[in-house]
C-alpha cells in the first residue's frame, strides 16, 4: 500500500513536472517570437539623443525609466538600444523584452511573476554575462516595481534594467518610495522638427516648418496615407489613454465631461486660464460639474502626458504663482486633426510648439510673470535661465516693440529672445536675439558657447 501511494505521488508530481516544463517551453517559444535573436529588428527613426542619453548610464546599476505619451516612440528608443548592443557585440540572448501591451504576456501579471520569468529566462538560456531586461509599459505588472527594487539590488544578479510607463504619478509614486536615487528618467516625446526634417529628408526652413505644425510629430502618422486614417488614428489613440489610462484606472463616472473638458484644453492651448474657468464654461453650456471633478480630470490627463502644465512663475518674486496656468499638447496633430474646425491662431501652435521644443532640449519652462507683463517663457537647465518671448510675426511694430518691450524691463544678464516664423534680415537687436524657429535647436545647441563670453 506505502508503495503505491509512493508511485502515485511521483506520477503527481511528474505530472506537474511535465505541466510546468510545458508551460514554460510555450512561454519561451513566446519570448523568442517577440526578441530579437535570429529576428530583424524594426527600429524606426533612429532617436539619437534618447540613443546617447541612454548610453551614458549603460552598465551601471541604476533602473532606466522611460515615460512618455502611448505611440511616442519609448519601445523604438528601447529596440534601438538592443539594437546597438547587438551591433556591439553583446550576446542576442543577453537581451530580454518583455511587452505588457502584447496579450501573449497575459501570464506576467503580478511582480512574483515577473521575477520568475527573469529567473527562469537566465537559467533556461545559461545566460553568461550581463543580462539586460527591457520591460514595456511595466504599469500592467501588480506590484512591479517590488520585482524592479528587488532584481536591481540583487547582487547575486548582473543585470541592467529598463523599464517604460505611459502614466508619471503611478512610476513617480512608486519609484520615489522605493527606488529613491537608484533609477534615472527619460521623458520620450514625439519627433523634434529635427527629427521631422530627418524622417522627411526636407530642409530645415519656414515652408517645413508650416507643415510641422499642422502634421505633427506622432511617428505613425507618417505611415498613413491621408486625413482621414489619421483622423480615425487620433481619434483611437485619445479613447485609449483616456478610457484604459483614466477612466479604468480612476473608476470615473462622467466619460463624456472628462472627453469635454479634454477637448476645452486643446482648444485653449497656450492661454492662460484657471479651473475655475473651465468650471463657468461648463455651467454655461448647463453642464452639471464643480471645481474638484475639474480639477481632477485635468490632473489625470497631465498624469497620462497627453497634455502638459505649464505654471506661472513671479520673476521678481522668484516664486510660483497659484491661479492661472497654461495647459500645451504633447502633440498638435490632436488639435489638427480631431479639433482642426477650432479657429485657433498660429501664434498659439507655435508657442505649443516652442515649449515642446524646450522640454526636448532638457529644459523646465514657466510663464513669466512682472508686474503687468508677461514673458512667454522662463527656461531653465544646469545653471541656465533663458527669457524667451514667442511671436508668431514680427512685422507688425507694435507687435515687435510689445514683445522686446517685455524682454527690456528684465535688468539681468541672462539670455533673451524673441522666437518667430519670420526670416529676419537681422539676429540680435540691443543684446536680444532674434530667432526663427527652425533655427531654435541651433540656437539652444550654441548656448554655452555664448553664455560663457
């Protein structure tokens, strides 16, 4: 009788043996479709200044996160970084991707699972060397970030760590908590006009950069053939971060006033206004809604990249002021293609566009704000403080004396500049530089030449 129960509980566990090899042996089948061993990799537009700043912290220990808008190009910028290792001599099966948003990796769902899976991957394939994991919208993983705090500080692991996330409070939260001066982060944005004018192969000049404003700078708009896959392209693209990013996560009730009140934005960008603003337009329209709901919407499509916050900051004071702030488009393609009946000047698309411009190059960007004026633009980065006005045209005299006016009172060293659409016969005007956009990352690009004389 002992004997037999003994040959039963082999064969029961034999039986999960097997279960459980067959399990895994169908999972790595699934890790192999989607890495890049013996597969090309499709890796775009290449994003060489995401490319550097990546390469800058390769091997070292601390967690690469990259965050940005969904279809902004974060799993591009990681498929051209194990690109680069691959070109570079580190072994293909030294690289694991893992993509959350692909249903075949339904069975990572919490942190215990995706642990095991890195486990698993490195004793299944004898990985030797480094192993480096890139793990894409990570935000899908229960509990990820104790797997991530864990398998980075483990020791016994020689491992590199990336991950990527479509919403800044959940990685912000999670990662300060625990990762606290160990992860370093990358904000991925749509193409630069730089970046535009590659993929296009045109000129850098004011016809370009018309185009520019209208088209936008999502990558997959360029693979579509007209207005109107783009429109349906958009359109699906605002549903998903607004229904799965917010309405999912948040459990809100009112859908249609949160789509609302996304549309108010886009078609106020680069004005300021208040919550108690977009609170009074509702109620106009007999919308039943109050400060709080608004404020809360708006906070969770900032959260979600789509839109970006831009607060007002007291020059002489050196403090940020509460009240009016000023909301821009991570990309104009949604005002251009779901909201394009909106008679919305080209000043305030080129001011949108500035700003992205800014946050491109590494700078943090505020409204400026003295006594009764207003400075577009107080851009800051390691030490650097740059004035900037934004005009879509300065032909006009008033116009021009407004804008250098404004840049005249500041009585300080720091660089100033007027960014326009017009070709100007002149660069600088009483130490102010003037500046046409297409030029704006040359210019940036120069700075520490000129901010040292």
């Amino acid at each position: 009788m002992k004997r037999e129960f003994e040959c039963l509980l082999f064969s029961a566990e034999y039986f999960v043996f097997l279960t459980l090899f067959s399990v895994m042996s169908e999972f790595f089948a699934l890790i192999e479709k989607y890495n890049f061993w013996n597969n090309p990799i499709k890796t775009g537009c290449l994003r060489e200044k995401y490319l550097h700043q990546l390469l800058l912290f390769k091997d070292t220990r601390l967690v690469k996160v990259l965050v940005g808008q969904r279809r902004a190009g974060k799993s591009f910028v990681l498929r051209q970084y194990i690109d680069h290792l691959i070109k570079n001599g580190v072994p293909p099966q030294n690289t694991l991707y893992i993509n959350k948003e692909f249903t075949d990796f339904d069975s990572i769902e919490t942190y215990q699972d995706l642990t095991k899976v890195i486990r698993e991957y490195e004793s299944h394939f004898q990985i030797e060397g480094r192993l480096y994991v890139f793990i894409d919208e990570i935000q899908y993983i229960k509990d990820w970030e104790r797997a991530v705090n864990s398998l980075s500080q483990d020791f016994t692991l020689d491992i590199d760590l990336f991950i990527t996330g479509s919403n800044s409070e959940m990685l912000s939260s999670e990662l300060s908590s625990l990762l606290s001066g160990r992860y370093v982060q990358f904000h991925i944005l749509p193409f630069s006009f730089d970046e535009y004018c590659s993929f296009h192969k045109r000129e850098k000049n004011r016809k370009n950069y018309l185009k520019f404003l209208h088209e936008g700078a999502l990558p997959e708009l360029y693979h579509l053939p007209n207005d109107e896959s783009k429109f349906h392209y958009l359109s699906s693209l605002k549903d998903t971060i607004i229904l799965r990013d917010i309405v999912q996560r948040f459990s809100i009730k009112d859908t249609s006033l949160l789509l609302d009140i996304f549309a108010y934005l886009t078609n106020n960008v680069s004005n300021l206004f208040s919550v108690n603003n977009v609170v009074n337009y509702f109620e106009s329209k007999k919308r039943k809604t109050n400060y709080e709901t608004v404020a809360n919407y708006i906070h969770y499509l900032n959260q979600t990249f789509i839109i970006h916050r831009c607060d007002r900051y007291d020059i002489k004071g050196k403090e940020l002021l509460g009240g009016n702030v000023k909301y821009y488009l991570n990309d104009l393609s949604f005002r251009t293609y779901l909201f394009g009946s909106n008679a919305l000047s080209y000043g305030n698309l080129l001011e949108n566009s500035v700003f992205l411009e800014l946050v491109h190059f590494g700078f943090g960007a505020q409204v400026g704000a003295l006594r009764n004026k207003e400075i577009d633009f107080v851009a800051y980065r390691n030490g650097v403080t740059l004035f900037i006005q934004v005009a879509y045209t300065l032909t006009d005299d008033k116009t021009f004396n407004r804008e250098f006016d404004n840049l005249m009172s500041l009585k300080n060293n720091h660089p100033k500049l007027i960014v326009t659409m017009d070709e100007l016969p002149i660069k600088e005007k009483d130490g102010i530089y003037l500046v046409p956009v297409w030029e704006l990352t040359d210019f940036l690009e120069s700075l520490t030449t000129f901010t040292t004389k």
